[in-house]
C-alpha cells in the first residue's frame, strides 16, 4: 500500500493519496485544494482514482473534491451528518455533487485486496469520520499528533471528540500510524502515552 502526503490549500491540510499498489486502485482523502498537483501526484503514480473520502466537511478538507469529481469517476464519500448539518460556510455542498456514498461506523470499502474501514469519530463535526486501512489510520481534524481536533465549530463538542478518541481510536494496535488532518504523523502508543488530552 503507497499514502502520499500532500499538504493542499490556502491551510495547507494533509491530503492523502492513498494506492494499492498491485491493482493501482487509489483513494483520495480528505482534498482540500490544490486540485492540479492532486491530479499531478495521481498522475505520477498511474493511479485509478476510485474513491473520494472527506473525514469532515469542511473547506480545508474538502475544497477541491468538485474539481475532482469532474476529471474522476470515483466515489465521494462523507459520513450524513456532515453533509447535512455543517455551518454554512463549511457546508459539503458548496463543493461538490452531491456524495454517493454515505459513510457510517463498519462500513468496509475495497482498494484492490486492501480493505478500508469507516470509524465513526465524531467531535470535531457531528459526521467526522476515521479510515483504518493495512495499520494505518487517518484521522483528520480527531486526532493529531500531540493534540486533537478544535471543538468550537458548529457540531463540536469536547466530550465526543473524547470518547470517539479513547472508545474508536485508542483500541487500534500499539503500532498503528496516525495520518492526521494536520501535521505531523504519529503512532496510536505515541498518543496513547503522551498526549495531554487523553
């Protein structure tokens, strides 16, 4: 399995593109600008882009998925709550065609013979949404390395964004790496031990 980090938008948040290597079946998480050097990195890889996965709605995470849901037929993915009950100024809608698929807690989606898992984590939105894939899991604005997502944002709560860490995440394998929405990666051990909110 091939992740290519790509830091996209005026905020520079953590894309991923993540590519079975065999099939060359790819999955896009979390664009949220940038499209062409998306579109470039998918390019260089001989990806076949089969899905788009937003963690959460808003525009930092999903500010290019319009532009690539017009070059790719893929699948946009976004957990319901999210794509209904987001602020405005962050609202999913704003930026692409409406999501085929709705993601929700145990959903299991294919990436050639890899298998991605939905977690449900919300607290940051009501829909944030976690991808567990081949020991790694990305986490977008949930977890970061050292901290967690902010939870003064219409659907935030600082109890949720909690219990989806300790109930969702921290149950994952010692070993599994942290791809979060922003900065650096880390591990589920590494967090588990030192970050100050947990």
């Amino acid at each position: 399995m091939k992740v290519k980090r790509i830091p996209a938008g005026i905020y520079a948040a953590n894309c991923y593109i993540l590519m079975d290597e065999e099939s060359k079946e790819t999955a896009i998480i979390d664009p949220g600008g940038d499209a062409e050097d998306l579109k470039d990195t998918v390019e260089e890889l001989q990806g076949k882009v089969r899905f788009i996965l937003l963690t959460h709605g808003h525009a930092d995470h999903a500010g290019a998925v319009s532009e690539l849901a017009k070059f790719y037929d893929a699948a946009i993915g976004i957990n319901e709550q999210d794509e209904k009950t987001s602020p405005k100024d962050y609202l999913t809608g704003n930026f692409y065609k409406k999501a085929e698929l709705s993601l929700n807690d145990g959903l299991k989606l294919k990436l050639g013979d890899k298998e991605i898992k939905c977690i449900e984590t919300p607290g940051h939105t009501a829909g944030g949404m976690s991808f567990y894939v081949n020991g790694m899991v990305f986490t977008g604005d949930t977890l970061f390395s050292g901290s967690i997502g902010r939870t003064d944002l219409g659907g935030g709560d600082l109890d949720t964004i909690i219990s989806s860490i300790k109930s969702k995440l921290m149950v994952l394998p010692d070993d599994t790496v942290v791809l979060p929405g922003h900065g650096p990666q880390s591990t589920i051990k590494r967090e588990r031990i030192s970050n100050p909110f947990l």
